[in-house]
C-alpha cells in the first residue's frame, strides 16, 4: 500500500467517523430529550435516506469534476451537519445534521471509491486497492461511536448532560477537516472525454447491461443478507435467553471477522478471481443462515457469527474490482452511484420486510428464507463475467 492510498483511506476513515459518531449521539441525545423511539426510528433513518437520491447525482458529479471537488462538498456538508448539532441540540437540527452527514458520507465514498478505481493499473491491483479502502467503514464504525461516546460520558460536567453532546458534535465537525488536510494533496486524474457528437449517456442506460445488472443483483444478495444478520440476531439472542452485551459482542465478532478478512485480501487477490470469491461466500452464507437458527448456545452462534462476516466482508472489494472493469471508464461515477443508490434504498425497506416476515413465519424462518434466496442466486453469481484484462489508468 503506498502513501498516497494510505492518505485517502485515513481521510475516508475521519469523514466516515463524523457521520458515525453522529449516528450514535444523535439518537441518544434524542432520547434523553424524552423523544419517542418511533422518532428515533426516523432520526436514524435519515442518515441513508439522503444517500438514496443523492448517489447518482454525486456520481455524475464525480465523472465531471474528478474527486477534489466533490470531496469538498462532503467535507463542508459533514461539517456544518455536525457543527450544527452543537450549536442547536435540538430534534429538527439533529435530523439536518443526519441528512448533512449521512449524504456526505455517500459523496466522498463515491469519489474516492471512483478515483481509487481509476488509479489502478491492472484487476489484482484493483482487488488490492479496493480491499484496503473497505478497510475504512470498519475502522470509523469504532473510531466515531467511540470518540463520541467517551465525550457525552466524560467531557461534560456529569455523565450524558447535554455540555457533553455539544463537546462530542464539536469534535465530530473538526473531523471532516481532517480529511480534507489529507486528501487536498491528491493528485487529480485526467477527465475521460466523450467523443465529439456523442449523445450524452442516461445512468438507467447501465441497468440494460446484462452483466451490470447481474452485479448488482448479486450485490444486493450481500447486502440483504449483512443487513439480515443485523436485524434479526438481537431478536434471536433475545430469544435464546442471551444478555444483551453478550448479544453486542456477537455483532462485535462479526464486524471483527469482516474488517479482518479485509486486511488478508490485498495479500491473496492474486491468487483469486472476483467470481470464484463471491461464490465462495454466497455458499458459505447460506450454508450458515441454515443453520444458524438451530445453534442454541452463545459459542455457537458466535461461530456463526464470525464465518458470516468472512464471507460477506470479502464481497465488496471484489464486486468494486469487476464493477470497475464492466463499465465505461467516462461513466464509473455513474455506476458507484446506482450501486449506492440500490443498496441504501435497500436498507432502507429490508428492516420493515424482514419484521412483516418475521410476525408471520419466525425469526428461524427468516433466516431459512433469505438463506435460500442467496442460495437460488448463486447461479447468478456464477454468470458473472469480467473482460479481458486492461490498463485502467489514465
């Protein structure tokens, strides 16, 4: 990994923790504040909400501009989320600040995962680059909560008062900052030019791209089956009799496994394809949906747990690798901003989906049905074909 990627991943981890931390105190303090969880359910909410229309304009924008520009606008955005939260703690600014953070944490993921990609000279090296970048959500999914959950205990005059959330918003405003120190010095790679005369591409043109929507399809089996695991597991724990922190520390192994499988991959991305990867974890992922729900004991779900986030942390970086490879260079803003789009509408609907399903056939039967959904679309992943390899720098 040279410096330049380092900088970048260093400064995505500080823009992503702003929005992180954000995400933690926000809902607290909206609570404390004797705000009801169904608004806090729309507090939360929010933080994805903006990424679902904003992904494809911030695409479009970073195909035009390069990655400064609109790295930029995260930074500003991210900021003035987070400062505004300190400045105003109450419930309207705590919903600007969760629109403003979470919509630049789409822009700045979209630019740099774009330039990351276009800096890459060959398809190992974009399985290297990419899985070192997936690297940063998991480091700011600690460094975020954590920062900020140290301030709302410690820094105000007693443990949760409210001097304490203004301190813990104020050092997340400062963060975007830091990125911004880190990454200004990037250098800017030349714009793809379209022919003179061409018409000018539309985003939904990909989606007639068989092999486009094969991918993504198969990235939407991943994401289900991450965003699964997160919402059923506490229901499951609870049903097995397990406390909640030992509840959180099953989570906590499955984030573990997930950002460690990320270290290990630029090591072996050589020796693997895209294809044989994402094939590998749909069939351990619904090998382990079957039989999670019939593990009655902590040790065995927390096995469960761990195999779960191995095979579904390698994905990313090998669904980015074959995305960079299958589109247009002059349109992989574009396509970064429907996958973001996809997948943040997504998270967005699956909550309500799996708890329908979950009044009506059980948590174990949840699990089972989405296990054979990633199963069936196993073929798919199959399907997947990426060119012959080529130089993807400029």
């Amino acid at each position: 990994m040279n410096a330049a990627l380092l900088r970048l991943i260093l400064a995505q981890v500080f823009l992503h923790a702003a929005m992180t931390g954000t995400r933690l105190a926000a809902p607290l303090l909206a609570l404390r504040e004797g705000y009801s969880a169904a608004a806090v359910g729309v507090l939360l909410a929010l933080f994805a909400l903006t990424q679902v229309f904003l992904a494809l304009p911030a695409g479009r924008y970073a195909d035009r501009r390069g990655l400064r520009a609109p790295l930029r606008l995260a930074v500003i955005s991210a900021s003035v989320g987070a400062a505004s939260a300190a400045a105003l703690p109450v419930f309207p600014v705590l919903c600007l600040a969760a629109l403003l953070t979470g919509g630049a944490t789409g822009v700045a993921v979209i630019a740099l995962q774009r330039h990351v990609g276009r800096a890459a000279a060959n398809p190992t090296e974009l399985k290297q680059v990419f899985s070192w970048l997936a690297i940063a959500p998991a480091a700011a999914n600690f460094v975020g909560p954590f920062a900020a959950g140290l301030l709302i205990d410690h820094a105000g005059a007693s443990p949760g008062d409210l001097p304490g959330y203004r301190i813990a918003f104020a050092l997340l405003a400062l963060l975007p900052i830091l990125c911004w120190l880190l990454a200004r010095q990037t250098h800017e790679l030349g714009a793809v030019v379209l022919p003179p005369g061409t018409a000018r591409p539309r985003a939904w043109d990909l989606l007639s791209q068989p092999m486009f929507r094969r991918l993504l399809f198969v990235n939407w089996l991943q994401s289900a089956s991450w965003d699964v695991h997160t919402f059923v597991l506490p229901i499951l724990g609870h049903e097995r009799g397990l406390s909640a922190s030992t509840i959180g520390t099953l989570l906590g192994a499955f984030a573990v496994a997930a950002a460690g499988i990320r270290v290990l991959l630029p090591l072996v991305a050589s020796r693997f394809s895209e294809r044989g990867v994402i094939t590998a974890s749909n069939v351990i992922t619904a090998a382990v949906f079957a039989i999670y729900p019939l593990m009655g004991s902590a040790l065995g779900m927390g096995a469960c747990s761990v195999m779960l986030g191995i095979a579904l942390g390698a994905v990313q970086p090998m669904v980015m690798s074959m995305l960079h490879q299958i589109t247009p260079h002059a349109r992989h803003g574009e396509a970064l901003g429907l996958r973001v789009m996809t997948l943040n509408a997504s998270s967005v609907a699956m909550p309500m989906l799996f708890g329908a399903a979950g009044a009506l056939i059980g948590v174990a039967g949840v699990f089972w049905l989405v296990g054979g959904v990633v199963a069936a679309g196993t073929r798919a992943v199959w399907g997947l074909q990426a060119p012959p390899p080529e130089v993807h720098n400029s």
